[in-house]
C-alpha cells in the first residue's frame, strides 16, 4: 500500500495525472467525474481500505465498488499506484485488447464487481454486506455513488434493506458534484434534502467538504458511524476538481484534453509534461 513518505495529497494529485493522461490519450470521456472523485480514492487507498495488493482476493479484504463506474481511470490509477497491477499498464486504458476497459471491469485486479450501468453498485455493495454478517466476518463494503445515479429507484431498494438487516459494515459515499450527463442534478431532479433522505431511511449520514483529506480521513476510519446502522457519508465535491477549465462544467463530462489543454491541466496541477 502507500507507504508513509507519500501523503494522501501526493497520492491524489498522482492519480489527476494520470487519468488526464489517460482519458487523453484516447480521446476518451468523463475527466470530470474521475477529478471530483481523486480526493475520496485517494484517501481510502491510503489506509482506509483493508488490502493486499498481492493477494486481490483475500477472503478478509474490504470491498470496494465503483458504482459510478464510468469513472474507470481513476480508479484504474489508484490500484497500479498501490501495487495491484504495473503502472505502465494505465498506457493500455481503452486500447484494444486492453483489461482496462472504459467502464470499470472486474478483470482487473482489485477490482470486485463491473459496473457501467448506473444504479446498481448499492445493490451488489448491500447483498455482499449481508453475505459478510450472515458468515460471520468482518470485512466491510465500500460504494461509490455518483449523485445523479441517485435518481434511479434502483438505489432507494437497498437504501431501505440495508438499515432493515443492520449493514453497519456497509458504507455508501456519494460523489455529489451536483452535475449529471444533462445538466445539474437540481434541474434534472433535485435530490434535497439529501442527508434528511438517507436518515429517513435509517441510515447514519455525515456530510464533508470531499476535497477535504483531514476530513474524508477522520470519516472514513470512523466506520461504522453508529452500531448497528449502515453509514453514508455525502461528500460535496467539484466536477472537475483541480482544472480550472474544467470545475463545474458540464462539457466535461464528455470532452477529452488536446495536447495544449492537457498541458494547462499538467501545470496547474504543479505536475508539468
């Protein structure tokens, strides 16, 4: 895992770097969405997550699932920067013949469950929760939601199952960068109250500032929030976060960096060509 020289910081702006690299490479889609989310994965593969890179499938390990699973490459970057694959692989990301597909796959290592079709990690991340109790063990499972995947009702089944059985090994976290495929989540359908949603539904809710690594730390290795309830902590992100060409734009969502606007990107993340 990484190790004690490398900060959560470090380890963010890494995996901005990469996923740039990447999504541009192959003039691929949805920077924006794998920049808002750099801060969470780099913090959960920090310490948070229970791990052996060298054995992917440790009985014992904690799950994660990338519901939103368009986010790929930077999920993809996190997993060779912690030892589960090469780096040099990310330069495969969306080539043919490639494990490192455009939507999250399971082919890879570290990787539990592919997603792509929204609304349905909180399902898959609820039935292996119950699975974990029902044996037993103590190993938790981690979800990744986008918000605008929150529209699905798809999602509001294991909101209202998870609490029922008693999941406090399940952690759900929302990417709420409040900008979905078609415009914001406020004027595609408004998700407010968010947290007074989830806590309706049973569940013990937290909400940060998702840039914030103190906080997202201090969050995440306190799980469960509450005994005996599933935890949800939103995080209030930016689309794009880091590029400022890129905060809070829809474009980017679907457009990939040419060579000078990946430049730009480089600088103003202080990692330069």
């Amino acid at each position: 895992m990484i190790t004690d020289s490398v900060t959560t910081h470090n380890l963010a702006r890494t995996l901005r770097e990469h996923a740039l690299r990447m999504v541009h490479a192959v003039n691929a889609s949805h920077i924006g969405t794998c920049l808002s989310m750099a801060d969470i994965i780099a913090v959960l593969y920090s310490g948070v997550l229970h791990l052996n890179p060298a054995d992917p499938t440790l009985p014992d390990r904690d799950r994660l699932i990338l519901s939103k699973g368009h986010g790929a490459a930077i999920l993809y970057a996190a997993l060779a920067e912690t030892g589960f694959f090469p780096v040099d692989e990310l330069n495969t990301y969306c080539r043919e013949n490639s494990r490192l597909m455009g939507h999250i796959s399971h082919h890879v290592p570290g990787v539990e469950v592919s997603t792509g079709s929204l609304g349905h990690g909180l399902s898959f991340g609820t039935g292996m929760a119950l699975a974990c109790k029902r044996d037993n063990s103590n190993w938790r499972v981690f979800v990744i939601l986008s918000d605008g995947e929150l529209d699905e009702g798809s999602n509001w089944e294991p909101i209202l199952f998870a609490p029922h059985h008693q999941l406090d090994n399940l952690v759900a976290i929302v990417d709420y960068n409040k900008i979905q495929s078609f415009g914001t989540v406020e004027e595609v359908l408004s998700l407010e109250p968010l947290r007074a949603k989830w806590e309706a539904f049973g569940w013990e809710v937290r909400e940060v500032d998702g840039h914030d690594h103190a906080a997202l730390t201090e969050s995440l290795s306190s799980i469960p929030f509450k005994t005996g309830k599933p935890s949800v902590l939103i995080a209030h992100t930016v689309k794009g976060k880091g590029v400022s060409y890129m905060e809070n734009s829809l474009a980017w969502h679907y457009r990939s960096p040419n060579d000078e606007l990946l430049t730009q990107a480089l600088d103003e993340l202080g990692c330069g060509e």
